[in-house]
C-alpha cells in the first residue's frame, strides 16, 4: 500500500501501487447491487413528480449525464416522454415546463446543482437521483430517490449503471433476477475485453461507435477511457462516421463498434457490416465487442445498456492496465491535473 500522501484528502479514492485497482471491486460488485436496486430501491417520491402535467428532462454531467440519457431512453420507452439535457446547458436555459430529472452519484456536482436551482427559479418540480441524499444537490430536489453505494474509483461504473437501473425500477420493476443475471454474464467477459485492450492500448486514437440505445454506451466508454488510460477518444454514431470522419483514421487508430441493441434488426446490422469493411480498408483496428443477450422481460434500451456495462467497463481498465496506469483518481496523483480540476469546481 502506498504512504499516504498529503494531498490526497478524505473521501478520494483509496491510493494503490498495483492492481487490482478499486475500479475493478466495483465492477465485479455490479451484478448484486444493481439487482438491489432494480428490485428495493424507493422510488415513491420521484413516481409521483412524474406524473405531473409537462415533459420531463432529465440532466447531469459526465458519467452522470450518460445516466441520464439512458433514463430519458428508458423512461421514454416505458411510454414517459423524456429528454436528456446536459446540466450547464439547462441551468442557462431551464425548461418552462414539465419536471426535472438531474443525477449527480455523489451529490455535489457543481453544473448539477446549477440546473436544479435553475429549474425551481423556473417553477419546475425537481427529482434527483443519488448515492449521497445529503449532499448539496439534494437541498434542491423535491424528491429524492437514493441508491445504495457510492462508487469508491473516480473512473466511475457503479456510478454510472446504479442510476440507469434505477430509472429502469422506476419505469418498470423487472423481473426478479434479470438485472442480476445479465449483469453476472458481462463480468464474466473480461477475458474478452483484455485482448482487445491487447490489441488497441498502442492506439494513437480509439473512436467508439453506436447506433440506438448503443450511442449512449458509446459516450460513457469514450468519458472511461479517457479517464482511465489517457487515450484521445472520440465517439460516434455508426452512420455519421460513415459518412464523413474515415478520413482522419489510419492504421495508428482503434476503433469498437457495440451492437447490443438489436432495434432495427438486419437494417443496422447491415451498416454495421458495412463499417467494418470500410475501415479495414484504410487500416482501422476494428473490433466489435459481443455483449450477452438481454432477457426477453427486460426492455431494449434497459437490455442494451445493462448487458455492455461491464464488458465496456472491463475494456477500460484493461487498457489502463496495458498502459500502467491506475484508473481510480483520474490523473489527479499528478500536481497538473489536481490543479485543473480545481479550476472547475
């Protein structure tokens, strides 16, 4: 065990010579309390605020902002409209009606709390979706709806699937064990993700590809990876990068393609097929990362998102691994970086 230095304060990431980083406990602690809160989490309170007149907009930033775009999917295709909005954004231009949904996992995020003050100035009832209820963020919700642990690595998973699924039990509570038996077959799947990581970690550049439900993975593998091994990653949709970005790619470039979401059928399997080609054609190391099968109870985008966490997860400690680097405080051991994040909070 490292000497504790005097920087690093109370409440950061356990410091670490070697693995297994505590990125790795979190994941591997996925599978039983992601079952937790798709089958105990209260969701009374926040039930309630949706069904109010208006749209709902869920918000939040970084990690969190992917967990709210897959609660605004999920919400959304349980027959809630809902719309995902970046935090900033909203608090410079809250909506004028409906409610509000922001995440933040540990309470204090400072454009979060920004949005939720800026939607009550706006008249909006407020929710939020937390692992710390007595952080600030909280001060400015009408409802609070808590899971159960807090992410202990910076390079957030739990962090990032705790409030999906709880907008998931929010939606629908699943069927008992579904949540947990996908979750049980991606953690299984490291093997997998190592020799990818194997083959990419001497990428110049990685781009991340979706399509669907898969997009919003896309986004949170590109946050992981870049906070975990320091690799410039971009993400794109499938079509968009075919259309125009195979230019800027060569043999120095990785890229994976995630296909969990089986919406569209033969159709996006077909333009998946199609970016495969082109890009080995210009020597792009392309890879597509299989992902379980989600059970027929679960809905798509649930389905989707729930069944690439891990396997996705695993790829970005792999790389970080394959690098020497540890994942859990985001560069931030190094003076430059801790001064840097001090710049935004």
């Amino acid at each position: 065990m490292t000497q504790r230095p005097e920087w690093l304060k109370d409440g950061w990431p356990e410091l670490r010579d070697a693995p297994p980083w505590v990125m790795q406990e979190m994941i591997e602690s996925e599978p039983e309390v992601l079952e937790r809160i798709a089958q105990t989490v209260d969701t009374t309170d926040v039930a309630l605020l949706l069904r109010g007149p208006g749209p709902v907009t869920v918000t939040g930033c970084g990690t969190s902002e992917h967990a709210s775009m897959a609660i605004a999917a999920i919400l959304s295709e349980a027959g809630t409209p809902a719309t995902p909005r970046e935090a900033f954004e909203l608090s410079l231009d809250p909506p004028q009606e409906g409610s509000v949904i922001a995440v933040s996992h540990e309470g204090g995020t400072w454009a979060t709390v920004e949005a939720l003050k800026a939607a009550r100035a706006a008249g909006r009832p407020t929710a939020l979706v937390t692992a710390r209820p007595e952080g600030e963020a909280a001060t400015q919700a009408d409802a609070v709806l808590a899971t159960p642990e807090v992410d202990g690595s910076w390079c957030h998973t739990i962090g990032y699937t705790s409030p999906f699924t709880a907008g998931l039990a929010l939606a629908a509570r699943p069927d008992a064990g579904a949540v947990r038996s996908l979750l049980d077959a991606g953690v299984a799947m490291r093997a997998q993700a190592a020799e990818i990581a194997a083959d990419l970690g001497g990428s110049a550049r990685l781009i991340i590809i979706g399509s669907g439900a898969d997009r919003i993975a896309a986004r949170e593998l590109t946050l992981k990876i870049e906070e975990a091994s320091h690799i410039p990653t971009s993400m794109r949709d499938l079509e968009t990068f075919l259309h125009g970005h195979i230019p800027a790619c060569d043999e120095t470039t990785g890229l994976v393609l995630i296909t969990a979401d089986r919406r569209g059928g033969a159709k996006r399997d077909e333009r998946a097929e199609a970016l495969e080609r082109a890009s080995r054609r210009v020597g792009i190391r392309c890879h597509t990362l299989q992902a379980p099968p989600a059970p027929d109870g679960l809905p798509a985008a649930a389905g989707a998102l729930l069944a690439t966490a891990a396997p996705l997860q695993w790829l970005a400690l792999e790389l970080a691994d394959a690098r020497g680097v540890n994942p859990d405080l985001i560069r931030r051991e190094q003076e430059p970086y801790r001064e840097a994040a001090a710049e935004h909070k």
